[in-house]
C-alpha cells in the first residue's frame, strides 16, 4: 500500500482532522479496531474507515492487521510520535483557554521515579490542591527509560525524581534536546530492613555485612540502578546475585517488612519510612548519593498554567525537604 507521496504542511492540514487522531490514537492503545470501536462507541465500520481515511491520506500503511488485531508498522510508529504530539499541543491549547476564561483549573499529567514517589510527590500535591483546587493530577510510576520519551511525546506534562545523566534511556537525540532538567536538592543513601532483620538490632554495620544478605535493587533501566550499582563498587563488594529488581515501593515495603532483604532507598523516604515504624535505617554513614532529584519538563513547550502552578508546589516542597542544589 506505500506509495511516494510528497508532503508539506499545507497538505497535511487539508488532508487530517483531529477526529481522525484521536481515532488512531485509541486503535494503538486498544490494540484492535473492535476495542477501539467499543470505548470509543463507535461501529467497527466508522473506525475502519476512518484509519483506512488516514493511510490513504499519507500514503502509507499505519497498521499490520491480523486475527489477533493490529500492530504498528514503521511508518504507523513514526506517525504515531508526531500524532501524540499535536493531541498534546491540543490538551495544552483547551487548558490554556480554560484558564482564561475560569482561572487555574486543567490538568496535570505527572510522571515519577522512586526518588520521588514517596516524599516530593505528594508534599508537592498536597500543597497544589491547597493552592488549586481545581486543578486534577495524574500520576504515573515507573522507570525513566518509559517515562522521558512519553514527556517527549506530550504524554506527560512532567516527571518529578532522579534526574538522569548526560544519557536518557530509551530517547530519540531529537527527543532528548527536547527536555529541560531542573535540579533541586540532591540525596543521600541509605540501607533499610525491615525492623524485624537482624541487622536493625545492630548498633554497627560494616559493609562486609551487607555482601551475603538477600537484596532489592532497582531495574537496570531506571536512574537509581547507577547510583546503587556505584554504591557497591564504592564499598568494595559484589553486586548481589540473583537480587529482586523492583523500583515499587509498595512492592520494596513488602518485601523488606515481611521477609530479611536489605535495600537502599533515598534518605528522605528512608526517614519516613523509619519515622511511621515500617522500616529500620542501618547506622552507616557516607554512602554517597541518590542522585540529583528533580524535574524534567519539555523545553519545547509553554507549561500550562496548571503545571506552572504544580512546579511551584514541587519547588516549594522540595525547599523544605532539602538545599537547594546549586
């Protein structure tokens, strides 16, 4: 079905609607043109239609069709980073027109890392919905490797943790000069067990201690794995074999509160964690550092007033977790 169309902007904007995006849009979240039909109410017709509108449109198949319902071909996944792109200038666009018309409402799409999940993230919520109230918040968990290209793509508005290094897993160059970091604080490591381990009753661990003890480590795709995997060349020992690989921490609490695993955590979230008589803190000092802890928006785009607002409460709280990061 590919064949050599030229395209320029004028084109397309004759050729596509927004309907037609959206429609797209859910035929590669639902993973079929019958799901799609469904959460969408529509007839599975209109929504062949549509699709088959859009490849004729541009020239090329978006999808591979089968029993088991659609996958994206090459040219469907470089239309669909495009695509998800001008939804999200979309969304932008209704915020902003919102918040002329009403004041700061909209809605604020927040993806975080573990650095985050447990302290900055929801002191900085809490202070968001005492200043805006109308103002909704969606959070989404998980490694940076997912969590950067979805920023990149408008997925998300922000992500809130440990900022990444010079490299962002799972990034297009293009994407990556996309992104703006802004570091605010950095933090410290810690070592947790859960308070029934052996070691809390210790009142001095040495790093020997820890080699043989049953670990939790982050995914090797996320920005803690570095700061960890630094941790144990610095203290000379081993990496753990065969350790559970988790950046939950519901999951970590669990793990470490019914079991004897060691883990490192951010002190922050170690400390509260500590405080609420969940976990023990080992007596170990100097361990180095989490990393630079953060966020990471689009440099490419005006935040909306909402996530301008939600920056400022991550700012806020951020100051009273920690100095500021120079």
């Amino acid at each position: 079905m590919t064949r050599t169309t030229r395209h320029s902007r004028q084109s397309i904007a004759r050729r596509l609607r927004f309907q037609q995006l959206l429609i797209f849009e859910k035929v590669v979240e639902a993973g079929s043109i019958l799901a799609a039909s469904r959460e969408l109410a529509m007839t599975q017709p209109a929504v062949s239609k549509a699709v088959h509108e859009i490849e004729e449109q541009l020239g090329g198949a978006l999808f591979v069709r089968s029993k088991y319902g659609v996958a994206l071909t090459d040219f469907g996944g470089l239309f669909e980073r495009h695509a998800k792109s001008m939804l999200a200038e979309l969304r932008y666009l209704a915020e902003d027109l919102n918040a002329s018309q009403t004041g700061v409402s909209g809605h604020v799409i927040v993806g975080t890392l573990i650095a985050a999940s447990a302290t900055l993230l929801p002191q900085a919520i809490t202070r968001l919905r005492q200043a805006a109230p109308d103002v909704a918040v969606t959070v989404r968990v998980g490694p940076n490797s997912a969590l950067f290209p979805a920023l990149a793509r408008g997925e998300l508005d922000v992500v809130v943790g440990a900022l990444p290094g010079a490299s962002s897993a799972g990034l297009h160059e293009a994407d990556r000069a996309r992104l703006t970091h802004v570091p605010l604080y950095d933090e410290a490591l810690r070592v947790v067990v859960g308070v029934q381990h052996p070691l809390a009753r210790r009142r001095k661990i040495q790093a020997a201690d820890l080699q043989e003890q049953e670990w939790i480590v982050p995914t090797s795709d996320s920005v803690a794995y570095g700061a960890v995997r630094h941790f144990f060349e610095q203290q000379g020992l081993s990496l753990p074999r065969q350790p559970v690989e988790s950046i939950s921490i519901l999951t970590n609490l669990e793990l470490l509160r019914a079991g004897s695993m060691v883990a490192l955590m951010p002190q922050s979230a170690a400390m509260r964690f500590a405080k609420s008589g969940l976990l023990a803190v080992l007596p170990m000092e100097g361990l180095g550092t989490f990393g630079g802890v953060g966020y990471t928006i689009r440099a490419d785009l005006e935040p909306t007033p909402a996530t301008r607002r939600f920056l400022s409460a991550v700012e806020e709280a951020a100051e009273a977790l920690g100095p500021r990061r120079k």
